[in-house]
C-alpha cells in the first residue's frame, strides 16, 4: 500500500511539475511576441501561430482562416514600426484544458502616437513537437 501512495505521490509532483512547465511554455511564446511585435518584426511575431491554413483569427470583422492570411492581414492593419506601436500583453488566464491544449485570457494595449487601442483576446495554443502554437485567437 505504501508503494502505490508513493506512486501516485510522485505522478501528481510530476504532473504538476509538466504542467507549470507547459504554462511556462506558453508565457514565454507570448513574451517573444510582444517583444517582436515592439521591434517592428512581423514574421516573428508570427511564429507565436501555427503556420497552417486552419489558423483562426476572429476581430472586429469576423473569422479569416489561413496563417498567410493573418499575417497579410498584420501588415496592412499595421503599416511599418510606427504603425504598430508599443504593445503591452496582461495575462489574466492560462488554463490547460488537456495534455496538449492550453486556453489562454488577456488584455491588449497597444500605445501609439495617433491613439492607444486596447481589448481582450482568448487564445487556443495546441503543443506540437516545435513547441505551443496558437490555433485559434480572438481579439477584440
């Protein structure tokens, strides 16, 4: 008996353990978006998303499908380093739904010279071999 609670004793350490470590995971990948996103790099930010034609991204119009598309759309939204601004993330949730499925709640704010746009967004990371993607993202 003493071998089976030690057994499910270290299980739930190492669950636990992996679990912080995916939510980790995720934190970092939105930290070098933010960080790309203030330099100006585009691509970069992008490689926060999975790059796949079921990439879902939901804003003010509606769903588009498609990494290409987000990204073209990135671009025309957000015309050059001034465009773009200072964007600052708050994260107020990342909840792990199953081994390789995150949700994740936050804030945006994003600080320019013409205006300061700010919003929610929840995100749907998935874990792939190259680490966490966001498969879906709401932003409005």
């Amino acid at each position: 008996m003493k071998k089976l609670l030690l057994f499910a004793f270290t299980l739930l350490l190492f669950a636990g353990t992996a679990r912080a470590q995916d939510k980790g995971a995720i934190l970092k990948v939105l930290q070098m978006q933010e960080q790309a996103w203030n330099e100006g790099d585009i691509d970069r930010f992008m490689e926060g998303y999975l790059k796949s034609d079921s990439l879902m991204f939901v804003g003010s119009s509606g769903p588009t499908y498609g990494y290409e598309t987000v990204k073209a759309n990135y671009r025309k939204n957000y015309p050059g380093k001034t465009g773009m601004g200072k964007l600052t993330f708050t994260i107020k949730k990342v909840e792990l739904i199953c081994g390789d499925t995150a949700f994740v709640m936050g804030g945006f704010h994003l600080k320019r010279d013409q205006d300061e746009p700010k919003g929610h967004f929840t995100l749907i990371f998935k874990k792939f071999s190259d680490g966490w993607k966001i498969v879906s993202d709401h932003s409005s």
